[in-house]
C-alpha cells in the first residue's frame, strides 16, 4: 500500500500539505489511524516494527493536526498521544507497545480489544492517561501498575478484568481519577495504600464485588475524596 496515495500526498513535496482540502486532510487522518491500528495488530514482528517506524515516520511529515491526534514532542519527536477510540479495532495489545515509550496519552476506548495488559507497558513511565473503556480486556490489574508513577487518569469502565485492585495503588501519587465500573468480576477489599493518594478526585467502584469495610481512616481524606461511588458494591 502506497501511503502517500492514502494521504493525498505526493512525496517529497509535503509542503503542499497545509493547502489540502479539509476532507482530504481527514481522511489523511483517519489511514494513519488505521496504519498505527495495523502497527499494533499486525501478526508478525517484523511487521509490527516495520510498521511502528512508519507510524513514527508518518507522524513527523503531519503539519497540522488540530484534534491533538499524534501530538509531537518537539524536542525527541516521538510520538505522545495515541488516539484509537472508536475504530472498531479487535485483537490484543503485543509487548511493542512498550517501545512506545514517549507515550502521554493512550486511548482505546470503545473497540474490541480482549487479552490482558501486558507487563511491558511499566516501559510508558510518562503515561498519564490510560482510557480502556468499552473493550474486553481480561485478567489482573497487577502490581506492575505502581511503576506508572504519572498516571493521572485510569479507565477501565466496563471491561472484564479479575481480581483485586493490587496494594501498589497507593504509588501512583498523581492519579485523579479511577473507574472500574462494570467490572463484574473485580472483587476483594479497597486496599489501604489507596489513601496514600492525595490526589484522588473520583474512584467509581461500582458493579464490582468489593466486599469489607471502608477503610477507617477514609474519614480523614473525605475533603480530598470528593466522590467514591461504590453502590451495587458489598461494602
Ligand atoms: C513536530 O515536531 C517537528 C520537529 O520538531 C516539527 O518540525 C513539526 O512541525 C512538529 N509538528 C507538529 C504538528 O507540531
Ligand atoms: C480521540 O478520538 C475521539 C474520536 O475521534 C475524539 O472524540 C476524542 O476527542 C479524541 N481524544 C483526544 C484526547 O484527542
Ligand atoms: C519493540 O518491542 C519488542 C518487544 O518488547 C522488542 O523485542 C523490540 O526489540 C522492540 N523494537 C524496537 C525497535 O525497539
Ligand atoms: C466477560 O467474560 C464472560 C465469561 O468469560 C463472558 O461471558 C462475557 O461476554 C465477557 N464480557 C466482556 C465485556 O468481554
Ligand atoms: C505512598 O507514596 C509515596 C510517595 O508519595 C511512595 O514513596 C510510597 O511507596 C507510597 N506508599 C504506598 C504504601 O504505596
């Protein structure tokens, strides 16, 4: 597949790119959502490599992109955002999503994505927003998760993950917002550590078996903790 076909673009003259029309732009756009998709979806390795170098390659001959789409880091020029939301995309996350490491933001939300979440995304120790929401992801929220120290925001409303929420929690001292709803087989106690968060503005609970008591000393962070929902819950 000629890319530049794809993108209107005749290369090397990418100069011409900012005159394009708005729809050519879009639908620009939109194959190098399908391209990054195939970079992270694509079977054999080689491939997914291949394919990540031209993700990257794309994302440095892109001039405007208003939607923040493939934000740039002008310094390092790699990639900060990934946007996938909505593109009914299935199949899992591979390990090469690791190599992303620029990465800032990275959503998901609303595909068909199923397997669990790999180890290797403790490599995205800038990630600050994890949207998953809307897939299937299955499997253990592991502990691994306490080396995302910048994690601020953390979706995974709506998903099929298992277990408990890991005491490592309380590491990521920047996390904001926590959802977990829908999560039908999330069970166990609210570990302690999440109120070494001071941070927390929402925890949604809710549809997951939680079971025990509210920690005791939630009393003290109730000013901070605007909002812990956690109705269907045995709490
Ligand atoms: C991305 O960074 C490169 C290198 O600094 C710069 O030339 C380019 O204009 C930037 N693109 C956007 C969309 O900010
Ligand atoms: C991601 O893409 C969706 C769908 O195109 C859009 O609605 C959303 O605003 C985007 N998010 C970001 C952070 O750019
Ligand atoms: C990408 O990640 C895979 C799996 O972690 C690794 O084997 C490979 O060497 C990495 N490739 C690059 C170009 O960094
Ligand atoms: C969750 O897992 C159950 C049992 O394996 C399955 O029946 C259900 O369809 C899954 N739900 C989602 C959203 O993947
Ligand atoms: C609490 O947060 C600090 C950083 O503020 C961190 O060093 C420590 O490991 C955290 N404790 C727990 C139990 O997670």
């Amino acid at each position: 597949m000629k890319l530049s076909h794809y993108l209107c673009i005749t290369p090397p003259s990418f100069d011409d790119y900012a005159l394009m029309e708005t729809t050519c732009f879009l639908t620009g756009l939109a194959i190098i959502f399908v391209y990054s998709a195939m970079a992270f979806l694509a079977i054999e390795e080689t491939n997914i490599i291949t394919d990540q170098s031209s993700l990257l390659a794309l994302k440095a001959h892109i001039t405007n992109d208003p939607n923040n789409f493939l934000a740039n880091d002008s310094q390092n020029n790699r990639i900060m955002v990934l946007n996938l939301t909505s593109m009914s995309l299935t199949g899992t996350i591979p390990p090469h999503i690791g190599n992303l490491s620029f990465l800032v933001q990275l959503h998901l939300r609303n595909n068909g994505f199923d397997g669990s979440l790999l180890v290797d995304i403790v490599h995205l120790h800038r990630l600050e927003i994890f949207h998953l929401r809307l897939n299937s992801f299955q499997g253990e929220i592991s502990s691994w998760l306490g080396s995302l120290p910048k994690l601020q925001s953390f979706y995974l409303f709506r998903n099929n993950f298992t277990g408990s929420i890991p005491r490592e929690i309380g590491k990521l001292t920047n996390l904001k917002t926590f959802n977990l709803y829908g999560n039908q087989q999330i069970s166990g106690t609210i570990p302690p550590t999440i109120f070494n968060i001071s941070s927390f503005d929402t925890i949604d609970l809710a549809l997951s078996r939680f079971s025990g008591n509210v920690p005791e000393d939630m009393c003290q962070y109730l000013s901070i903790l605007q909002r812990l929902i956690h109705h269907h819950n045995q709490l």
